[in-house]
C-alpha cells in the first residue's frame, strides 16, 4: 500500500511539469470535494426524477417558481458574506465565523419580512398557493442560508473531507426526506416545508459541530464583515440575473413552460457545478500566490479547460436523448434545450480570472464585473425569450455568460499589481 501511494505521489509530482498546478493539492483536496458533488449530484437526480414522474407538470413549475423567487428574497442575508468567513478561516481568525453568523442572521430579517409582504400581496390577489408558500417561507429566511456558512469555514482551513461529509449528510438527508414526503403527498405547501425545515435543521446541526471541533481561536477580522457587506453588495444584481430567468418563463410563459425549462438546464447545471469545485480549489492558493504569476500560467490554464470542457459537452450531448427518454419520459422535449444550454459550459475555461478578482480583493474590478454582467444578462434574457420564447431564452443565456467570462478577464489582467491599492470606496450600509 506505501509502495502504491509512493508511485501516486511521484506521478503527481512528475505531471506538474505539464499541467503547472500542484497536482497533489487538487487531488487530496478535489478528491473529497468531487465526491461530495457526486453524492449532491446523485441526490439531485434522484429528486428530479420523483418531481419527474410523481409531480403534475404545473406543480413542479409552481415549485422552482418559488424556490427561484426565494433566492432573490435571501439576497439581505448577505451572501457575499461566506467569501469573507472563508477568508479569515484561512488566517485562522476563527471568531469571524460567529461574528458573521450574528451578522447574516440579523440582515436575514429584511428577507422574512419582504416574504411576508409577497404573501400579502399573493393574497389579497387571490392566488392562496402563493400566498401561503410565502407566509412559510418567512419563518426560515433569517436561518437556512445563515447555518451554512460552516462550509466556507470549513474550506479555508482546507478541511475538504470534514466539508464533504457534512454536505454530503444534509444533501442524502434532506432528499430522502423531501422524497418520502413527494411519494406520500402531492401538497405543493407539504413539499415547500419539507425543503425548508430539513434543510435549516441540518445546516444548524453541523454548524453547531463546526464551532465545537474547529473554531480554536476567537480572534476577529475587522475587516470581514465589511468586505463580506461589499461583495454582497455587489451580488445583488447579479443574484437577480441568476434566478431572474425562471421568473421570466413563469410570467410569460407559465408554470409548465417552467417545468420543462428547469429540466433542460438541470443537468448541465449540475455539471457546471462539478467544475465549480476548481474555484473552491483555486481560491485559498490564488490568495498566497502574485497577481502576476496567475497571470502567467493563465494562458495554458485556460486551453487545458476549454478542451476538458469539450469533452465533457460531446459526451453530454450524445447522453441527453438517452437520458431524458429513459428518466423523464414526461420531458423529453426539453432535450434539444438541454443540448443547447450545455455549451454554455465552454466560459468555465475563464474561471481563473473571476477566482483571482476575489482573491486579491480586487473590489472595483468586483463591482464592475457584478454590475456589468447581470445588466447585461436581464436585458438580453428579457428581449430574447419575448423573441423567440424558451429557446430565445437559452441563446441569451449563452452569450451572457461567455460575455461576463470575458469581461472578468479583462479586468483581471487590467488590474494592478498586489502592491498597489485600489481606490478607496465608501463603507457598506451597516
């Protein structure tokens, strides 16, 4: 078994002169990581296919309407926040991680409140699935996002096997029981609690582990809270344009027109998040490395992805019919959608650009590149579905993220040299 792991060590070693990344690195810490996005990702298939085949086409359209409604609800908790506790964890100021809790939960409270004031108008509307969906919603907001920021925590001290099996855990739990609940009842507000209550139960559950294991110091970083403030700030319309999309297919297409959308993007979606898992790797070392040496090995970095991203795109679209016919008989017109929405997965080849511009806390590239992008996105998605519908939609999703991804680079090889700072910029709200 040595002599095995010895050979392995060496080879990993040996192809660093070819890939320019520390290959022992990315495979212990990648190695868990893509375990538990294969656990997530299997999670979520199972899922899919009991909204598949159990669930009326008009209720799972009603249900991804009001998950996708909720994440732009969550937008005051702060979500920029995880990126700030995941970089003190790194300098092992471990007392950032309450302090932002207290922090999320707090802001969290403009998000129950603006549920509650959706459910209002829902009902006075008319429209009681709605209005209801919203009224339970509002109990969790301030505590489902706010727990799970164990996970950045957790990734700054590069516990990535102590992360996955947590992740793992709440994803294998919370989708048997939202599945046991689908296969007793078709209640759309019996489905919504269900996600709601078994998600925020866990996440506080392996919060409460993190801080009893891993919290070893109460030393505070002054400045997380406002950077965490700043780059949620910056996300909020970048967080609209992400979900702003099945908004629009739900008020001017329909409930069904949203069903079949959110099966044609599922896959790829999971997919993209595989890949994802390169910036959660990428992001503590691009923190002690120079501008300048990232940008060196960009080049190269970005060809070897944009192939592997190929590769991965034939083989998804030679699958998707088999798929789709074999999984969601129901669905097989999203086939062509799905298709066509996975070459979007070609930008992850820029992915480095966007994972420096955090790292080096490039605040006004951030700001550009989260102000810019999602305009940009809105506005395209919105002229194209109402052009063309679902398939307008898919096309203006695709130019927008090789736009963003562009841009992100653009202003990562403007930027300055670390040893320069960017212009000052006003505080955050408190």
């Amino acid at each position: 078994m040595q002599s095995l792991r010895n050979k392995a060590y060496r080879a990993l070693r040996w192809s660093e002169q070819y890939t320019k990344t520390d290959m022992l690195y990315l495979a212990q810490g990648g190695g868990w990581l893509l375990s538990g996005q294969i656990i997530a990702s299997l999670s979520s298939f199972l899922l899919v296919i009991a909204f598949a085949n159990l669930i009326p086409k008009e209720t799972f359209g009603t249900y991804k309407y009001i998950l996708s409604l909720t994440s732009i609800l969550l937008i005051p908790s702060l979500p920029g926040m995880n990126t700030a506790v995941n970089m003190a964890s790194t300098r092992n100021l471990d007392g950032t991680l309450l302090l932002a809790l207290k922090t999320k939960m707090r802001w969290g409270l403009l998000s129950s409140l603006a549920s509650l004031l959706l459910s209002g108008y829902y009902f006075l509307n008319g429209n009681s699935s709605l209005a209801i969906s919203f009224l339970i919603i509002s109990a969790f907001l301030p505590f489902i996002d706010a727990f799970g920021i164990y996970g950045p925590f957790l990734h700054g001290k590069k516990k990535f096997q102590i992360s996955t099996k947590y992740e793992a855990l709440v994803q294998i739990i919370s989708t048997g029981f939202l599945i046991a609940v689908i296969l007793l009842t078709k209640n759309l507000f019996l489905i919504v609690l269900s996600y709601f209550l078994s998600w925020t139960l866990l996440r506080f559950i392996f919060f409460r582990i993190t801080i009893k294991r891993f919290v070893v110091s109460k030393d505070e970083d002054p400045k997380a809270i406002p950077y965490g403030k700043h780059l949620s700030l910056m996300k909020v319309i970048n967080t609209i344009a992400s979900y702003i999309d099945r908004l629009f297919v739900f008020h001017f297409l329909g409930a069904v027109p949203l069903a079949v959308y959110a099966f044609a993007i599922a896959m790829p979606e999971q997919i993209k998040g595989a890949f994802s898992l390169l910036d959660t790797l990428a992001f503590p070392k691009f923190i002690g490395r120079n501008s300048e040496e990232i940008k060196a090995s960009f080049k190269k970095k970005a060809l070897r992805l944009f192939l592997l991203g190929g590769v991965v795109i034939g083989a998804y679209i030679l699958a998707a019919p088999f798929i789709f016919k074999t999984f969601f008989p129901r669905y097989e017109e999203a086939v062509f959608y799905s298709q066509l929405f996975a070459l979007s997965m070609l930008n992850l080849a820029l992915f480095p650009a966007t994972t420096a511009l955090r790292a080096k806390k490039n605040v006004k590239g951030l700001y550009i590149s989260n102000f810019v992008t999602p305009i940009f996105q809105i506005i395209t998605m919105l002229v194209f579905i109402l052009w063309q519908g679902l398939l307008g939609l898919i096309i203006a999703r695709i130019i927008s993220r090789f736009f963003g991804s562009f841009l992100d680079t653009y202003l990562f090889f403007r930027s300055p040299p670390d040893n320069i700072e960017e212009p000052f910029l006003p505080a955050p709200p408190k």
